[in-house]
C-alpha cells in the first residue's frame, strides 16, 4: 500500500473540527514532508486556530489559540504527556532522557540535573563559555585583520560555538578534540529524528531499514563518546567520604546513583538539545542583526558599554536591548518549531470535548506569527519585548508549563555571551547578491545550505 493509498483511506474519529481531508493530506504529502513550517501556516489560515489532521482513531488536532495552547502545556499538563510519534522518534536517539521522556520518573531526573543551571552555578561557567567562544572564533575568523572582511557560515560557527559551550560548561570538558565526531553524529542523529517523526508508516525497530541501520549506527558513536566522558570521570574516584562526583552536570548525574544508561541519555539529550537550539537560535539571530545594522550597532553600543565582559546572567537586567534582540529572533524562528502532547483521558480545549488519546500539535512557529498577539509579525521589531508584558500570552520558544526547557536560562545567556564576543569586534553584514536561505525544519530551525555572512573585523584587542 503506498504512502498516498494509506492517507486516503484514513477514517478520523470526527469531532466537529475543520481540517483537511485525507485526500488533501495525500495530494499535499510531498510538500508537507519538504516544507512543513509552511503547510502549518496555510492550514492555519485556512481553517483557524483548531486544525483537525486525518489520522485513524484518536483525533490529531493542531492547536493554535494561545489559551488552549496553554492549558495543553500548563493549566492540565498532568492529563497531557509526551507519548507521541515525535518524542519517540527523538527517544530512539537519545533514550529516556529529559526532553523525550514520556515517563513518570522525568520529574526525578529533572529535580537531579536542576543544580548544574542554578543562576550561580551559570554565573561561574561564564568564563567556560566565553573561552568556547573565542576558540571556536579564533579558528572561524583567522588571519582577519582590522578593516578586513570574510564571508563565513555562520551557521557551521555557531554549530562549533555551541557545543564546545555545552562540553565546557555542563561536563566540565573541553570537547574540541571531539568535536567533528560530535558534530557529525548529532548532525546524523537530527536528519534520523526528522525522518522518523514524519513517517507515516514506521518501520519496525528489528528491520533491517536504511534508517535502522544509520540510527544504530549513530547511536553506537555517540554510545562511545558519552561512555569515554562517564569513565573518565568514574576513574577519578570520590575525593574523600561522601564528596561528590563534580558540581557540573555530569558529576550531578553519576552522585544521584542513576544507572550509567540513564546517565547516558541525560547526557546525549543535553549534546543535541543544547547546541542544536543555540546553534539555531544565533544563526539566525546575526542573520536578522545583518539585515538591520541599526539594531546591531545599538546592540554593539550597549555591549560595549559594559565595564566587563557579559557574563551569563548580565540579560537579565544590564543588556535591555540585546535581550530584546534575543527573544525577538526567537519569536521569528523558534529553534523548536513544534511540540506534541497525547492526552491521558477525556479533556476539552475551546469548548470542544476530546477523548482519550487526542493527539494535540502545538507550533511556537505559527503562534508566534499571530498579528492579533505581533502586530506586523513577520518584521523584525525587537522593540516588542522593551515591553515586559508584550505578547507574553502567545511567545513560547522553550514551551510552558511543568515540562518548560530546562536549559532556558543556560541558551538565552550564552547567546548573550557569543553576541558579545563577535559584535564587540566584528560587524555582521549581508553578502552582496543576499537572499535569506529557506528555513528548514529539523529537530531546530535550520537555514538550508547554512548562512553566508559578511564579517569585517573592527578592533584586535577583545576585553579579557
């Protein structure tokens, strides 16, 4: 039965709400699978803020309201979890840990790695995070004197930027020595996660697929990395009687006594979700800073100003600007375009009931580019978020609610941290004959063929 035949002879179970017909869905698979930021746009301008998705069984339905979204995600979260097609696509690459987990024992695993991103514990790894920075800049942006300028994908940059961050900070490692097997594993491992989220007709673990065999291939090399990092820090030993492990996130997770499984999906889940999204987030984030050099020379200014180099936790209150800058990039191109709930028993969203097992689909990219919540949405505006109230009902780029990001403060202050580092001493520009690459849906929002940035080098010296 081909993927088209199997669409059209879907039976829903009919709520009453609008949405596409398993037709549509089988005439539109090709597009939807290529492009599926701009399928969720046109559905949801087409029938509304509650789109109903031909599936068999248990309604699937992409909800768009801010207040439903809410009530998903917070107000009833007990009765919403993650065991859906989408987390356990994830799950196959990085097991049971935080983000993908489905499993009443997340919570436990969430109080345990809480400490490794307390606000003091993120003010002293700034130092980590600014050296990840000028090693991953130094060697990006080599032989660039003052007045000098290179075209350079950023995106490759921020890739590097972002996970020797993560290594430093969160393992106490520098992972440069591991970084290409890192980049190339995890980069394997979001293309796999993608591929099996939106497969129609899974394939089974056991069979011998060409997706199967990548995965487990995959998942042995990041087995191996992770397993090195966990030994060599067993090797070491307690320093004394019940002193622990570290006060990093690995050392965290070896003293709480999870089994070295657990530890290892922490540990991965952490790799992939915590330089996938920052990578994502800043590249598009100098690419919006290039094409408005206003916003990036107030920016500068107001980086500069500072009598010390931005640590980790200086967005909060003593960079109002470029933390505008920061959260409107993330409302124009959320690293984490869609999120998916299953519901546990019967519930009701707008006044709809919907039974057991509703699938509920939730894009930050489509609420986020509601002009009821964003006047003008898609223009870059960071002004918005000067506001403290502004659009707060509908701006979701870590999610709500229990299963919030963990790592939101850890991303939002590195971004900060890298901002600092590269505009300080470089101007981004467009490159002559720019056009914005095609936003690409992956586990993150990625530029497809990456992003070609002008950098003109302005200073030498960088604050220490």
């Amino acid at each position: 039965m081909t993927v088209a035949t199997r669409l059209q002879s879907m039976q829903p179970t009919d709520i009453g709400v609008p949405g596409p017909t398993p037709g549509d869905m089988a005439r539109a698979f090709r597009s939807v699978r290529r492009d599926p930021l701009t399928f969720l746009e046109q559905v949801t301008a087409h029938y509304g803020d509650r789109v109903s998705f031909p599936v068999p069984g248990a309604p699937a339905l992409l909800v768009n309201d801010p207040d439903e979204v809410r009530h998903v995600l917070q107000v009833s979260a007990r009765n919403w979890n993650k065991k859906t097609v989408q987390y356990g696509a994830l799950a196959r690459v990085t097991g049971q840990g935080l983000l993908a987990s489905a499993e009443p024992s997340w919570i436990e695993h969430r109080r345990t790695a809480a400490p490794a991103f307390h606000h003091q514990r993120l003010e002293a790894v700034s130092d980590e995070v600014r050296a990840a920075a000028d090693t991953a800049l130094a060697a990006g942006l080599a032989g660039l004197v003052p007045g000098t300028g290179r075209v350079v994908d950023v995106a490759a940059l921020t890739h590097r930027v972002g996970l020797d961050a993560v290594g430093r900070a969160l393992f106490s490692a520098d992972l440069t020595g591991h970084a290409q097997q890192l980049l190339d594993a995890t980069s394997d491992a979001a293309e796999l996660v993608v591929r099996l989220g939106r497969s129609v007709m899974p394939t089974a673990r056991w069979a011998p697929s060409p997706t199967n065999v990548r995965l487990r291939l995959t998942r042995r090399r990041l087995d191996a990395i992770t397993a090195q990092l966990v030994a060599e820090r067993r090797s070491h030993g307690r320093a004394g009687s019940g002193a622990a492990y570290g006060d990093d996130l690995l050392g965290l997770l070896l003293d709480s006594g999870l089994t070295d499984v657990e530890v290892r999906d922490e540990l991965v889940t952490m790799v992939i979700a915590g330089h996938e999204t920052v990578a994502a987030a800043l590249t598009w984030t100098l690419m919006l800073l290039a094409e408005h050099p206003d916003a990036q020379e107030r920016a500068r200014a107001e980086l500069a100003g500072l009598p010390a180099p931005v640590s980790m936790l200086d967005h909060r209150d003593r960079l109002p600007w470029t933390r505008a800058v920061i959260d409107e990039a993330l409302r124009l191109y959320p690293p984490a375009w869609a999120i998916s709930r299953r519901s546990i028993g019967p519930d009701s969203l707008g006044g709809t009931d919907v039974p057991e097992g509703t699938l509920a689909i939730i894009s930050p990219w489509v609420v986020h580019r509601r002009a009821d919540l964003w006047p003008d949405p898609l223009a870059f505006r960071p002004e918005r978020f000067l506001d403290p109230g502004a659009g707060r009902s509908g701006y979701l780029p870590f999610g709500l609610g229990p299963r919030l990001c963990i790592g939101r403060e850890f991303a939002i202050g590195e971004m900060a941290v890298v901002l600092d580092r590269l505009l300080t001493t470089h101007r981004v520009a467009v490159p002559d004959g720019w056009r914005r690459p095609r936003p690409q849906a992956q586990v993150a929002v990625h530029p497809e063929g990456g992003m070609p940035l002008l950098l003109t080098r302005l200073r030498a010296e960088r604050r220490d």
